[in-house]
C-alpha cells in the first residue's frame, strides 16, 4: 500500500470507529471547555465576608464603609465578636473575616508596628485570595484618605506601603495553570488514539506492512495531531482569553515535531497490545504522573536527578518549555532552542521506534508468532 492510501485509509478509520474518534477528536473539544470551566472566574466578585470592628474609630468605620462599596466583596455581618464571625464561616454563610484589631487608628497615627488588619478566608477560595488582598490594601488607602481630610494628623502621615506578593501569577490560575495542562491534554488525547490503532490493527490480525504504509498510518495520526495542537493555540486560547501569539512562527515550527514525537510514541506503545482496550488501560492512568513531571506544578531542578532526566522522555515536558515559551513569553527560537533540540531527538527517535516494532511484527507474521 502506498503512503497517501495508507494516509487516506487511516484517517478514514478514525473518523468511521467511535472509539478513535471520541479519543483524537471529541475528547479534545470536550477537554478545551471543560478544563477552563472552574477558573473562568479570575476576578474576585461578590465574596461574603463578616466584619469585627474591635476598634469602633473613624477610620476603622471608613474601611468598612469603603470595604462595602466595592464589587470584589459584600459585607454580610458587622461584629465585635471574632468568634461568632468564625461560626458563620463555618456554617457557610460567610466565606471570610475581615479583622481590624483593637487601636488600629492610634497605631496609624503613632506609626506603630504592624497593619492591624486582618483576613482569613474559606480555603476553596485559594483562587481568587490574591485579588481579595489587593482589595483590602486598596480599601485602606481610600479611607486613609477620607479620614486625612478631617484628622490634619493623617495627613502628614506617609502613606503605608501596600506589598502582594503572589506565588505563581498575577493573571490568575487559568492563565498559569490551563497552558501547561493543555499539553498533558493534547499528548495524552493523541498518545490513546494513536495507541490504539495499533493495538485494533493487532487485535484484527496483523498483516505485513510496508515501510511506506507504516509511514502512512503515522503521518495520519501527525495531522490530526497538529490540527487538535493548532486548534486549542489558535482558537481555545482567543475563546478564552488565554495569553497567546508572542512567537507564532516558533510555534508553528515546534508544532509539528510534537504531534510526530506523541503520535510515534503513541504507536509504539501500542504495537506492544493485542487489543485496544488493554492499551487504554495502561495509557490512561499516567496523565496525572505526567503532568507533575512537566515542571510546571514543580520545578524539574528539585525533583532526584534520574526523574527529573526521565521527565524528557514525555513530549508534554519539552512542549510545556517551547509551547509556554513560544505562546506566552514571546521567546525566540534561540533561547528555546535545548526543548526544541530534544523534541526533534524524541520525534525522530519514537518514529524509528515504530518502524522497527513494525519491522517485528512482520517478522512474526512471516513465522507465524504473531
């Protein structure tokens, strides 16, 4: 068989066998609103919080009058009691305290040590507790002012020094967290369905395959490779808002390489199964250990050298330092160029790779093993 009807017959497989289709195709559209779905709201809106006033001054009662008026938070309680505002967290009718301590005026007047406010807020709203900080510095820098037109002593004060710090990023967590997971998506999406097809074509009976029809079946499955990459860098990352086009022509460069690496990969894997089923068995359960070897959720350098040197095994780890560097940061292909030199080593290496597993199987075919 040829190589463009090895090509035409391998993608008409996958469009006409649902199990194919549902892995390279719908899986990814599914992935690319549903992943984005619990981070679409980076801006912080509407958070309850209860408030314990323990200093009663003019200036603790304008930071709750300015601290109302802002579209970040609500306040749903005013107390003086620290206790029952933490049973009404609790109790999930509030989702966070806002505490301004004892003498909170006098220490801005004095200059005393420490801000004298405080915030504790519900866990499962790690996401938005940096913007809700950055509410709160504002809030107090707006009723600084208010009150420095009636108090001439707040006036002359120097006005205190707002510090966030965020540990990951400022543009929120879809944005830090969805172009990193995006890669384990599109290798692991590809990696099953390229699988796959091998493992159906084993299941079936395997028959001598050329060189050129090997090379063929791969190609299939690089092109819908790329156009799935292509689809979620160009059309996913605008729908949602994700930082994006700094080096398009690296990326489309770096591209192609990948979709090769995952689908050879893909393929050798699944030359080592006598049925569809049993690959997806072994495949689906390594996403999440790939997605921590990425380096993103944590560094490469403080993982034990020999897993940190196994992680470039994976194609979703050079893709998250070229795809991230290319999309995100505007990087030139020179100071990408280590990922890239290892994607086009791992390309290159999983494609000889299924020529020679392909090369077996015939063998096998010949004797009569297979």
């Amino acid at each position: 068989m040829s190589f463009l009807r090895a090509l035409e017959q391998t993608l008409l497989t996958i469009i006409r066998t649902r199990e194919l289709l549902m892995l390279a195709v719908v899986s990814v559209l599914f992935y690319a609103v549903y992943y984005p779905a619990p981070y679409q709201q980076q801006t912080a809106t509407d958070i309850a919080l209860v408030v314990v006033d323990a200093d009663r001054s003019p200036m603790s009662r304008a930071l709750v009058r300015h601290l109302s008026d802002t579209r970040a938070v609500f306040v749903v309680v005013e107390t003086g009691n620290l206790g029952e505002a933490r049973e009404l967290v609790r109790a999930r009718k509030a989702d966070g305290v806002v505490y301004l301590a004892p003498h909170l005026q006098q220490r801005v007047l004095s200059r005393g040590g420490g801000t004298g406010i405080a915030l504790w807020l519900n866990g499962a709203y790690f996401v938005r507790a940096e913007a809700i900080g950055e509410t709160l510095g504002q809030v107090a820098l707006d009723a600084l002012d208010e009150l420095a037109q009636t108090v001439p002593a707040i006036a002359r004060q120097r006005a205190p020094e707002v510090l966030v710090q965020p540990i990951f990023t400022t543009g929120g967590y879809r944005d830090y967290v969805f172009p990193a997971v995006a890669n384990i998506i599109l290798q692991q999406t590809l990696l099953a369905a390229s699988a796959r097809l091998v493992a159906d074509r084993r299941q079936r009976g395997w028959t001598v395959m050329r060189r050129a029809e090997a090379l063929g079946m791969l190609a299939a499955a690089v092109l819908v490779g790329v156009l799935t990459t292509g689809f979620y860098f160009g059309f996913v990352y605008w729908a949602q808002g994700v930082p994006r086009g700094g080096n398009m022509p690296g990326l489309l460069l770096a591209i192609p390489p990948f979709a090769v690496a995952v689908a050879g990969l893909g393929m050798v894997l699944g030359s080592l199964f006598r049925a569809g089923d049993d690959a997806l068995k072994v495949l689906l359960p390594t996403s999440l250990p790939l997605l921590f070897l990425g380096g993103f959720a944590w560094p490469l350098y403080a993982m034990p050298q020999w897993l940190a040197t196994g992680a470039w095994l994976s194609p979703a780890t050079p893709a998250t330092h070229l795809f991230i560097r290319f999309n995100q940061m505007g990087a030139t292909l020179a100071e990408a160029w280590g990922p890239f030199c290892v994607m086009a080593g791992l390309a290159a290496c999983y494609t000889a790779g299924f020529l020679w597993r392909v090369r077996r199987l015939n063998a096998e075919v010949c004797t009569g093993g297979a």
